[in-house]
C-alpha cells in the first residue's frame, strides 16, 4: 500500500475544492506549504507549534490542508503511518472563523480515504470530540497535558531495585529503544523512534544488562516536550525522566501522559509540571488494549511522544 498522498487530492469520489460561508476553498498537500503558513495557522488555534515542530512531522507523516481563494492556510489534517496496518491522525486544526462549517470533517474524510485499510488511533481535543465520533472513532483513555517550569528536585529519586545506574543513551541503544517502546505501544515505530532518535537526549535505564526503561527528550512548542517515556515501573519510569527535568531547570517542560494517580504523576506534579489540559486518546477499527489486562512484564508509555504522534 502506498502510503503517498498524491491520488488524494481532487480525485476520485471526493471534491478537491467546496464553497464554505461564501468563499471558495480547495484543498493541498501539506508537502507542498511553507512553513510559515502552516505555523500561522497554528497561532490562530492556539498551538504552541514553531516551524521546525511542522518540518519534523511533515517528514513522518502525510497530510491535507485547505487554503482559501488567496492560499491562506485555514485548516489541516495529518497521519502517520506505522507499516501497511496502522496510523495515528494528528494536526488536525480548523481556522476559528471555519469551525463548524463542515471543513474539518472535509479534511478527516480525505485523511481517512487517503490511508485506508488501516486502523487508526487519535487524541481528540474536546472541540473535535463530536467530529471524530461522527466518524467512528471509539474513546479511551484520557491524556493529561502536564507542563511548566521544571524545579529541580533538592534529592535525587531512589535507584529502583536491582537496577544498575541511569545513563545518557547512545546510538547504539537505538534497537533496544525501538523494541522497548513497540512492546509498550503495541506496533512496531522504528521509522519515527529513529527520527525522534536523532534529535533527543535520551535517559535508560538497564536490568541484568538489558534496557528496561527510557525517557527522550527534545525542543517542542514552548520550550522541551519529555517524550515517549517507557517503563514497566513508576519508579523506573521516575528515575529516567529526573534527569530531565534537572537539566531543565527553570526552563518550559511539557510531558503528555495517561497516568493521573500513583507515585509517577506525582513525581511529575512536583516537578512543576501541572495539568494544563487534557485530550481523548480514541481509536478506529481495532480497539486499544486494556491496561488492566496486559501482561505483568509488558512495559507501559509512561509519556506519549506528541498528542499528534502518540
């Protein structure tokens, strides 16, 4: 299956243009905007997304946008494909002067025709619950969007037991990451693990010589998103990210995670980062694993990615 947009836009059973409030909008591929428009239509949402946040997941991912009579930016939609199976949908934003008027279901239903023969998975903003519902999309779990200014904490957390030390990972432990994070995920990401990769500082740390937790760490929107965290303690999920937030101190630090009780988001909580808001993690066609019914020794994503990645 290709996953290219090209047979997407303008052809086959779906419009490439549509009248909306009295003026004419068509639609693009994302590949084929500037930079700065896409992030003028970030601004206009909200979204704390810079330029090079736009570069990084046009590179890992395909998408539509719709531009008005003079190319002006007013709304997007993304997917990220992980093999020929499975894709997330992200960066779906709608120009408030749009919303409602049908341009961002206009977009999904494109996304969705574009990828099909895949199961999906999303994290729905509360203004987009109602689309992504229409669609078939299934809710989950919700992610809490933790973020502030990091406080480097007087007291170093307790090594987990049995663990030898936390360390600066290398790339050499790229493979050991990217096959932690599928067993936590659930589908193999080595494409976008390799690309996140390269542009962290990552934390492990080892058991018995073998990886059993890690934390990246990158420039994202406001400052540094912590993300994705995999563990298969709240302890060892702790001790990973702790140099992080150290090393940030006193500067934005942003951590998306499901968890909302246990030593994990309390850790995270007095490390400055206080909810700030939360999404839907939903999904189309194969529904998520429960959590509470997965294997003791499967590691869990402590810390999605991005809410558009996972």
């Amino acid at each position: 299956m290709e996953d290219g947009v090209g047979d997407g836009v303008g052809d086959g059973a779906l419009p490439g243009s549509r009248t909306v409030d009295a003026f004419d909008v068509r639609v693009a591929d994302i590949a084929d905007i500037d930079l700065e428009r896409l992030q003028a239509l970030s601004i206009s949402v909200g979204w704390p997304h810079r330029a090079e946040d736009w570069q990084f997941v046009r590179e890992v991912g395909h998408g539509f946008v719709a531009l008005d009579e003079i190319d002006r930016v007013l709304a997007s939609a993304m997917w990220f494909p992980h093999g020929d199976d499975f894709a997330t949908i992200g960066m779906v934003m709608t120009s408030p002067r749009l919303q409602a008027l049908g341009v961002g279901d206009w977009l999904m239903k494109r996304v969705l025709s574009a990828s099909a023969g895949r199961t999906y998975r999303l994290n729905a903003t509360r203004a987009a619950l109602a689309l992504y519902r229409s669609l078939g999309f299934i809710g989950h779990r919700t992610v809490f969007q933790c973020q502030g200014e990091a406080r480097r904490s007087d007291r170093a957390a307790p090594m987990p037991a049995s663990a030898q030390a936390v360390r600066r990972l290398e790339a050499a432990d790229l493979a050991a990451v990217t096959a932690l994070d599928e067993r936590a995920f659930g589908i193999s990401r080595a494409g976008l693990m390799a690309r996140l990769f390269e542009q962290s500082v990552g934390y492990g740390l080892e058991r018995d010589g073998a990886l059993v937790a890690f934390a990246l760490c990158r420039p994202f929107g406001r400052g540094h998103v912590v993300g994705p965290v995999v563990a298969g303690a709240d302890e060892d999920a702790i001790a990973v990210i702790q140099p992080h937030v150290d090393e940030h101190d006193g500067r934005f630090l942003r951590l998306d995670t499901h968890l909302d009780e246990g030593p994990f988001p309390l850790f995270v909580a007095r490390s400055g980062l206080r909810i700030h808001d939360t999404v839907l993690t939903m999904s189309l066609g194969a529904p998520l694993t429960d959590p509470s019914t997965r294997a003791p020794d499967r590691p869990v994503t402590y810390a999605l990615a991005t809410q558009a990645l996972g």
